[in-house]
C-alpha cells in the first residue's frame, strides 16, 4: 500500500505542468537531470552512447524525453526528434534503436494519427539499417493501462508490415502472462519491464514478491526452448541481480547463447551492475533519455521506491 500510494504520488508530480516548470527551472534540482539524462539534445545522447559502446562495450536506446503530449505542434516535433535519434545513431555506427511513447506521438490528442508515425519512424530505421549488423528497431514503451491495448495492437500492425519494431511489457500487471504468449508465438521482440505505474489489483500484483514471482515466471517463457525455435527476442530489463542470474541461469538451460537475447537498463541507475554483465560477456543496452522536459522521466525513476524519497527531499530543500 505504502508502495502505490508513493508511486501514485510521484506520478501526479510527473504530469503536473506547474511542478515541471518549477523543477526544470530549479538551480537545486539539476542534479536529478544529470544523473538520468544525457543531456538537452540528440548530439548529448549520440555522444553518451557512443561513450558506452567504445568504454564498456554496452549497447544504447535512445529516448527523446516528453509524455501525454496533448498538443500537435509538440507531436510533429517529437516526430523529428525521434527520425534525428535515429540519423544521430545510424551516423555513428551504432544500433539504430529508438525508443518511443505512444502518447508522444499523438495517442492523447490525435490517436487516429498514432500509426502513421509510428510507421514514419520504424521505416526510417529500416532503411537507415539495411543489412548492417545490429539490433535495430522502434521500441515501443508500454505506459499505462488506458494504452496497453492499442500499443499491442500498433506493435502486432507495424511487425505484420514488416517494419523493425518492439514491444515493451511489464511484469506487474496480471494480463501479461497471456499477452507474453502471443508475442511469443509471433516470434516478436520484446522488453520486460517491471512497470512503474500505479494500478489496483484487480490489473496488477501489489507486492514486491508477487512481481519478482511473475517476472521469473514471464523470463523462463522468454528463455524458453520453444521461444528460441520462434525466433522471439528476449529483452530482459531490470537491475535486479537475482532476476539477472535467473535469466541466464535458463538462457543456458535451453540453448541461448549470450548475445540471442539482451539485458535493459536506465542510465543512472546501477551502472555498475550493466558493466558487470557486459563484462562477463552478456549483451547490456541502458535506456539513455535526452531532452529539455526532463523532469517526468527524473521523477518516474525516484518514484520506483519508496527509499528514493531522499532523492526527491533533496531536490527540494537543496
């Protein structure tokens, strides 16, 4: 209860327009935007990345910040941010992986145009690949319950076309089971999170131990044989060291080789622990945001325990 309650909070924090603006404007608070984000524009992200891969052999998602976009103007330009991550990536020589809120690209005030964007972006990442080597792809992320069905549905639209694309699931909620079955027989990509959005139980599991539970059980269906055979993409994304030696332990089980499936992580947050993975050999990706509107994905981070009210008391009072 106590968890929910701090991630309901942080949430509201997160879509206030006010709070943004007085936190983004804060001269106390931007050590919060310099511990997640890699800075104000893609040049800042291409570089951290670039800086990843060459020191520490790890791998990028390039995310352009800024969610619920209720304003077309603002749509358009997250269209070209998300095209110039892209451009920025494919210039460097690196995965052309880019990855995207469906609510920034139109779901809240143009939801009919949601597609053609999406479609837009995955086909610049197509022909911007070709055959190069490399995971590319446009990674759907998975926001809150009001959008989980019709992001499945422009994931499953966008894959059927043949477009590179990915899917973000999270663990905590109690359809996933079923919706991780589908994309398995589909043979898709997917990225299991394990969710930070607040949700009541009838849509979601409520304790810390019933979702490290479901995650296990969701990671041994990504790691499992018959997901192997399908070609599914196993994106296993957490910072959880038990969960990480759970993946691997039933990567090796059934047949998967280091580098036929993936760990996810947040720049920020643990980076020791990718180093460690990438050293031993896995394949390590960290989530690295860009942008002004910093201060949603800041807070969506501190939000994720109750214990990072520290962080939040500091910004605050500094």
């Amino acid at each position: 209860m106590i968890r929910r309650t701090w991630q309901a909070a942080m949430i509201g924090l997160a879509r206030s327009a006010t709070t943004k603006r007085f936190m983004q404007s804060a001269r106390a608070t931007s050590f919060l935007r310099d511990k997640y984000v890699a800075g104000a524009d893609v040049t800042d992200g291409r570089e951290r990345a670039v800086a990843l891969l060459k020191s520490h052999g790890i791998r990028s998602s390039l995310f352009f910040m800024g969610e619920y976009v209720d304003d077309p103007a603002l749509v358009a330009e997250t269209v070209g941010h998300k095209l110039a991550a892209a451009e920025a990536v494919a210039a460097a020589g690196l995965d052309i992986h880019v990855s995207v809120d469906p609510t920034q690209i139109g779901q809240v005030v143009t939801p009919e145009d949601v597609e053609g964007h999406a479609r837009t972006i995955a086909g610049r990442i197509g022909a911007l690949a070709g055959n190069r080597q490399g995971v590319h792809c446009l990674m759907l992320d998975m926001e809150d319950a009001s959008v989980t069905e019709v992001t499945i549905a422009l994931h499953d639209t966008l894959q059927d076309a043949g477009l590179p694309v990915a899917l973000t699931l999270q663990a905590y909620r109690r359809r996933t089971w079923d919706d991780m079955v589908r994309q398995v027989e589909r043979g898709s990509r997917i990225r299991l999170v394990k969710g930070a959005f607040a949700a009541g139980p009838d849509l979601a599991f409520q304790t810390q131990h019933e979702i490290k539970a479901n995650s296990r059980r969701l990671i041994d269906l990504m790691l499992s044989s018959e997901a192997r055979e399908r070609g599914f993409y196993p994106v296993v994304a957490t910072h959880d060291t038990a969960l990480h030696e759970h993946a691997i332990a039933a990567a090796r089980r059934n047949g998967w080789e280091p580098g036929t499936y993936e760990f996810e992580m947040l720049l920020g947050v643990r980076e020791d622990v990718a180093r460690d993975l990438a050293t031993r050999g896995e394949r390590v990706r960290l989530y690295v945001p860009f942008g002004r509107d910093w201060w949603p994905h800041a807070v969506r981070r501190i939000g994720e325990n109750p214990r990072n009210a520290v962080l939040l008391a500091r910004s605050l009072v500094t």
